[in-house]
C-alpha cells in the first residue's frame, strides 16, 4: 500500500460506482440495521446488545468479537447515522477499493475499525466510562477519509456545500475529533474512536510491510516461482556438465 504516491482520481463523487467489497459492506450493515429496526419494532429491543462494544465486557468477559460486531450495529432512533456512515463508505471507499484491490481494502477497513475499538477501550476504562456502550462503523470510515485524503490529497470535495480539496478535509476532521475528544461534553458521539480511526489508519499506512499495492504481492510471488526455477535449471545443467567427457584439444 503506496503511502507516498498520489494517484489520479478516477471516478465521481457524486455517482460512485459500487466496488465489491463496498457492496457487501453495505448489505451487512443496513440489513443489520433492518433486522435491528423490525426487531425493536416487533418488541424484541436490544436483540443485538452483546455485539455493542461495551470495554468491561471485553475486559472482564472477554468478549472480543464486541471489537469486530460494533462496526456493523447503528442507531435506529437517528437514521442519520447510518446514512452518513454508509454515504461516506460508498463514496470513499469505491475509489480506495479500486485502486488498492478488495482484500487490501478490507484489510485496511477492518484494522481502522477494530484498532479504533481497541482505543475506545483503553480510554474509556482509563476514564471510568467502561459500562458505556460504542456502536458505528465510524472509526473505520474515519480511517477510510484518511486513506483517501493521501491518496488523491487534490481531488475536490463537498463539506456540506463547500467544495474543499481531500487532504484539508482530513486535516479539518481529525482536528475536530482531536478537540471534541479532549473537550469532553456528552453529545452521543465516540470521539475517540474517530481519532482512533485516523491514527490506526495513519500508522498501518506508514508500516514498511504495507507499502507495496495487494496487486503486486502476487506479482512478487510470481518473479519469486520464476527465480527459483532458474536456479534449479542451472544447478542441474551444471550437473549435467559434470557428467560429460572432457574435451580432447
């Protein structure tokens, strides 16, 4: 995964077109999100609360996968949230999808979403706000703003109406999850794991491992099959050599 190429927008981000693994992101969560939807409605509320990613569940209880299941619940009292979740994940992530491959984009995807849980727990047992619970795909869409904000930092974009060139907006949402997470206040909203989002995402782009594309793994593999057949080929020549009679000058 280049950290220091910039690559030339390819596509709209009016009208994206839907990658692979955005369209099955999307299925999981807004399906989740109708299940959740028609089970509250039905009298079943709080169906899908052991997969919330509450800290002192993962902590004591040791109930893990909380770090993976949060990324797909979302509230279903503030459609919003899903919407602008989703919205964000269809438009950035199309792009990222498309130039990185689907298995390093849902690579990527996951580690921003389960390292920004991994931070959320930390802070909140640090802060005595174990019990509260954290629910959202924010922290991995955070994750994917950033990605895209290095990877096409001069592509114009829309905050609200304002177009703004990708890599400000980055700037302007980390510096806004930086100061609502040391500001405190109680808004409803995981802070911490939009921050936690950005640096997981940040830091994974800067690991030396990961600055070659998914594509040319493969590539790699391929020169790797073709040197060591070479090496074998010329090791049997040289005993094919061996065995022939001396020349007679």
């Amino acid at each position: 995964m280049p950290t220091n190429t910039r690559y030339r927008y390819r596509g709209s981000l009016l009208l994206p077109s839907v990658t692979p693994g955005v369209k099955w992101l999307l299925i999981a969560n807004i399906g989740i999100w109708a299940l959740d939807l028609i089970c509250g409605l039905s009298g079943y509320d709080g169906i899908f609360s052991p997969f919330r990613l509450t800290p002192l569940d993962v902590v004591r209880r040791l109930e893990i996968w909380q770090l993976v299941t949060y990324m797909f619940l979302h509230s279903v009292t503030s459609p919003m949230h899903i919407l602008f979740n989703m919205l964000a994940l269809w438009m950035f992530g199309s792009e990222i999808e498309r130039t990185w491959g689907t298995r390093e984009f849902l690579k990527f995807y996951f580690v921003c979403g389960i390292g920004a849980g991994v931070c959320v727990v930390i802070i909140a047992l640090l802060f005595g706000q174990g019990a509260i619970s954290t629910i959202g795909a924010s922290g991995a869409i955070y994750g994917l703003l950033l990605a895209f904000g290095l990877l096409f930092p001069d592509t114009t974009v829309l905050l609200i109406i304002f177009p703004i060139k990708a890599k400000y907006l980055v700037i302007i949402m980390g510096a806004l999850a930086l100061y609502f997470s040391v500001s405190g206040g109680n808004s409803g909203v995981s802070n911490v794991a939009h921050l936690g989002g950005l640096l997981v995402g940040f830091v994974y782009m800067k690991l030396p491992h990961t600055r070659m594309p998914a594509l040319n793994l493969g590539r790699r593999y391929e020169q790797w099959k073709l040197q060591r057949a070479r090496r074998k080929f010329q090791v049997y020549m040289r005993k094919q050599d061996s065995k022939r009679e001396p020349w007679v000058h």
